[in-house]
C-alpha cells in the first residue's frame, strides 16, 4: 500500500459498527474500509448500502472481510459486542463482551502488521486494558473511545445553559466511561474564561445544583437514549470519526480517550480517560494537569472502582 492510502477495518457491523462506516464514508476520511462481523450477511449489507451512495460522494473501497483484510491498516475498530439485558451486572457484561473481545484480538493478531487498535464495546476501559495486554502492542497503540463521547455530551449541555457555540465550550469528562466518571472543572472553560467565572456570577445559572444535575445528565445520557430507541449510535460514530481523523492526519489532538495509565497521578496499571495527545500511533502522552484535591480523589476513586472490575474478570 502506497503512504498516502489509508485503510481501516471495523470489527463488528451492528449499530456502532455501521454508523461508524456510514459516517467514515461521508467524510470520507480513508480509502479503504473493510466490515467484519461473526453475521457475514450484516457485514455484507451495510458495505453494499454505503457503495450505493459513493458515486455522490466519491471514491472508496468498501466491502466486507474476514480478519486476513486487518493487515496493513491504520486503525482497527472494535466494536463487537452485546449490549446490557435488563436485569443484567456490569460483571456479567464485562464477561460476556470480554470472551468476544478476546477472540476479536486473537483474530486480529494473527494478521496484524501495523496500525492502532481503537476499541469502542464496553465496559471499553475494562476492554481496552485487557486488549492491550492481550495484543502484546506497545502502550499506547491500543486505546478506548473512553469518556470522548461523555466530554462532548458535557459540552453540549454546558453550551445550552450558556447559550453559546458549542465549538468555544472547553470541558473533559475523565475517569471511567461509566458511573464513576468526574467533570474536570478545573480545565473547563469557555473562550478561554474559566467555569469558576461563571458559578460566581447569579446569572449564568450555573449553581452547585446545576452542577450535579449535569453531571446526572451526562452520566444517564446512554441510558436515557438506549430507553427511548433501544441504542446509541450517532454520537459514537462521530466521537469514533473524530479520534481517526486525529490517528490519521497525525493531528495531535487533545481527547479524552482511555488507555493504560502509568505513573500518572498515583494510578497504575488501569485504563481509564484522560486528556492525551493523540498521533497515528495512538496515544502519544496522557497530559499533566493540575487538579484539584477533590478531583483527584474522584479520579482515584474511578481508577480502583475500573481495578476491582478488571479483578473480578482476571481469570478472562
Ligand atoms: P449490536 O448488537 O448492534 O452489534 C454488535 C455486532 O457485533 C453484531 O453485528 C454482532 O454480530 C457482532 N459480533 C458479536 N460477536 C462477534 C464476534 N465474536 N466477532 C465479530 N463480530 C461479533 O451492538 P451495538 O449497538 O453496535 O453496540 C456495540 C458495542 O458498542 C456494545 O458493546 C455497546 O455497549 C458499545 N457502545 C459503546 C459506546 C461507547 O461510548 N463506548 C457507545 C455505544 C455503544
């Protein structure tokens, strides 16, 4: 493959898996792009679906694999996987989607020659640490869509009490993509003016209650949406697009994606969310930020709440 080409594989053609390509095409942010799923007919339909637009919006190689098509790609997008049954614990899912995620890498292994492994099925941090480990990669080269998707839900709601473009609202989301996740106020700011502005000023509205609804609100967003159609897929897509865009224009974004934690802020040996510069080879370096006392607690309470669960599943 010549330098200038890029390929992606998405392993998984249900509803994150398909959106992902729908949306990848219309930017049309690689040359190639191959489906694989376990259901090869769903994998089949949704590339045909998507080749079926390209003469109005333009050239692509799209078409449905098997895991011999993950060599020489760019990035490799796992989003197999079941969803959560009622009724169902974090554990029994983090089991069920681990079984699949390791036959997923197993797959992909024997046929890797280069490229980032982005994983998407959840629990993704609980994922992402076992796949990294699993994959043998270097740290880094495998990392989860993490709380990109909670960060930008933060922004949107901020940017609607605000009333401003959501483009000039600043703000991550860290910590596990999960009930543990924290805001960090500290680094959040509009245009450069930092939040704690406005919780000073009566008539932004931004209270000590609004602060803790918003957090409820970005926390209950997938549930809320999975109660109303069953699931969630737009946002993902476009989370999932935005970090390719940055691995493959070598952008060095700044994304809260998760990856194996380090020697950072007293945590070790989890993947959890913090903001990273992100390259083509993935993670390039987890940023150093001053924290507030309260936020590092929260975020060490996130670290060993992931722990515990990566605990319960050692034996996967
Ligand atoms: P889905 O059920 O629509 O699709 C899952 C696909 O995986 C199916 O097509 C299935 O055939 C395929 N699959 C199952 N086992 C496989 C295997 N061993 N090899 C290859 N393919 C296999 O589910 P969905 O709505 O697309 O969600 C997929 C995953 O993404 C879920 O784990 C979901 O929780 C997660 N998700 C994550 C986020 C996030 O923010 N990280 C957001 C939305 C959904």
């Amino acid at each position: 493959m010549s330098e200038n080409r890029s390929k992606v594989a998405i392993i998984g053609a249900g509803f994150v898996g398909a959106s992902t390509a729908f949306a990848l095409a219309m930017k049309q942010l690689v040359n190639e792009m191959v489906i694989v799923d376990v259901a090869r007919d769903k994998a089949a339909g949704e590339a045909l679906d998507i080749n079926h637009g390209l003469p109005f919006i333009g050239q692509m190689d799209i078409y449905d694999g098997d895991y011999s098509d993950c060599a020489d790609c760019d990035a490799i997008i796992v989003t197999a996987g079941v969803n959560r049954k009622p009724g169902e614990s974090r554990i029994d899912l983090a089991k069920k989607n681990l079984i699949i995620a390791k036959e997923v890498t197993n797959n992909v292994m024997k046929h890797y020659t280069r490229g980032v492994i982005l994983v998407v099925s959840n629990p993704v941090d609980i994922l992402t640490y076992k796949i990294q480990k699993w994959s043998g990669l270097p740290e880094g080269r495998v990392l989860g869509t993490g709380t990109v998707l909670d960060s930008s839900r933060f922004r949107y709601l901020l940017s609607e009490k605000l009333d401003v473009d959501v483009k000039n609202v600043h703000g991550y989301i860290i910590g596990e993509h999960g009930d543990t996740q924290l805001p960090l106020w500290s680094a959040t700011h509009i245009a450069g003016k930092n939040i704690r502005e406005y919780f000073d000023d009566p008539k932004y509205g931004i209270t000590e209650e609004y602060r803790r609804e918003i957090i409820e609100k970005v926390k209950s967003a997938g549930a809320k949406i999975i109660g109303k159609k069953g699931a969630t897929y737009y946002a993902i897509a476009i989370s999932v697009n935005t970090i390719l865009e940055s691995l493959l224009k070598n952008q060095n974004t700044i994304r809260t994606v998760s990856s194996v934690i380090n020697n950072k802020y007293g945590i070790d040996d989890v993947a959890l969310s913090l903001p990273a510069v992100l390259n083509s080879n993935g993670v390039k370096e987890v940023m150093d930020l001053s924290m507030t006392e309260d936020e590092l607690a929260l975020l060490h309470h996130s670290a060993e709440q992931l722990q515990s669960i990566l605990e319960a599943v050692k034996d996967i």
